[in-house]
C-alpha cells in the first residue's frame, strides 16, 4: 500500500501593503497521514456548517443570526475536532514590514522557510511514496512559495485541483489553526479588533485552551 501524506494549506492576511492592509501573514500547513483513517472523527461534525473562524467569531454569514454563546459553542467544536485528529502542524509567521512592501521579497522568503523546514525533516518526508498538496490557491505567492519549495526538495508531490474549503473539514482545521496564531500575534500586541475582544474576553482562557492545545500538536 502506499504511503501518502496529506498537506492542507491555509493563509491569513493580504499580499497587499496598501493602507489598512494586514500587518501580519500567517501561513499554516496541516499534516495528515492518510494510513490514519479519520472517518470516524470527521463523521462527528457530519451535520455541521462550515467551521470557517472568521466568520464565526466577526458573527457573519451562517453565524450571523446566532449569539455569542452559540458563536463560542461551534468555535469549540472546531477545537474538538482538531484535539482529537490526528494530525501536525506548522506555521510560518511574518510581520509585513520585514518585506519592504515588495511581493518578490515575500515569495522568496516564504520558498525558502518552507524548503528548510522541509530539508530539515528530510527523513520524516522522504518516507512517504506521495505527497498531495490541498490549496484553493487563494493567493499566487503561495502557491508559487509551495510549488518552490516542494519542487526543490525532491519529494513525489501532487496538487490537488478544485479545492475548495467547504469540501474538506482538514481545510477547515487549517484555517482554525491559522486564525488562533494571528489572534495571538494581535493579542500579544494589544490589537485586537472589537469583535474579537468580545469573542476572547478571557484571555487566560484564550492562552490555557486554544494555545496549549495548538502547541502540542506543532511539528
């Protein structure tokens, strides 16, 4: 049987530095082994929306009609549906400015932090027969920085087409990953936005459970 890992990608924050641009650009990878079969956990969350963070936390879309508590109660399915896969993963996190407001510079940086990560866990993913990518390809720069760095390193890799977020609760999980490391960037500097202020009013809670949890499962 082949060996084949999974790789879900996800981004948070524009390209763009434009005024009232991001400060911020997070790009989060979800790894999953496919041998682990998760159709138990994942059928779980069956009759669920699409757990998609901003929205439930900005009370939008789905959510829009529902009240904090309910908000809160579908964020904490998101982080039980995470806890109990089994999965990694890893972030890459940069403050725009490093970049000087050109698009190159964060191409190239973003290729090359992927390419050692993946240089530096050559046995781990040089084990497997196949590597499939899942990426909307939301944004050009990192689809180029993942075919980049992939292309590279030498591994047997695969995009996917037609990936869409709703299809996939692993692209759902990635962007529940990638919404709590950019709330703790903004909440480690005092910029959180008013909805989110609210949403994590706790903020021991915020570090105890969301933090703790994500840290224990980072590559």
């Amino acid at each position: 049987m082949k060996k084949v890992l999974s790789v879900f990608v996800d981004e948070s924050g524009d390209t763009g530095f434009e005024y009232g641009a991001s400060k911020y650009y997070v790009v989060s990878l979800v790894f999953h082994e496919q041998n682990n079969n998760i159709s138990s956990q994942l059928n779980k969350f069956k009759d669920d929306p699409v757990f998609h963070v901003g929205p439930i936390i900005r009370r939008e879309n789905e959510f829009k009609d529902l009240g904090l508590t309910e908000r809160k109660r579908y964020l904490n399915k998101v982080l039980i549906l995470f806890t109990i896969l089994p999965i990694l993963h890893k972030e890459f996190i940069y403050k725009k400015k490093e970049f000087d407001e050109d698009d190159a510079k964060t191409l190239a940086r973003l290729a090359k932090d992927i390419h050692s990560f993946l240089v530096q866990h050559y046995d781990y993913f040089s084990s497997f027969d196949l590597i499939n990518l899942y990426y909307d390809k939301g944004q050009q720069i990192v689809h180029k920085a993942l075919a980049q760095a992939f292309g590279i390193s030498g591994y047997p890799v695969e995009f996917k087409k037609d990936v869409k977020q709703e299809n996939y609760r692993l692209a759902q999980v990635a962007d529940y990953i990638t919404s709590i490391r950019l709330t703790e960037l903004k909440l480690s500097n005092g910029e959180l936005s008013k909805s989110e202020e609210r949403f994590f009013e706790n903020k021991k809670i915020f570090k105890r459970v969301y933090l703790r949890s994500l840290n224990k499962k980072e590559f």
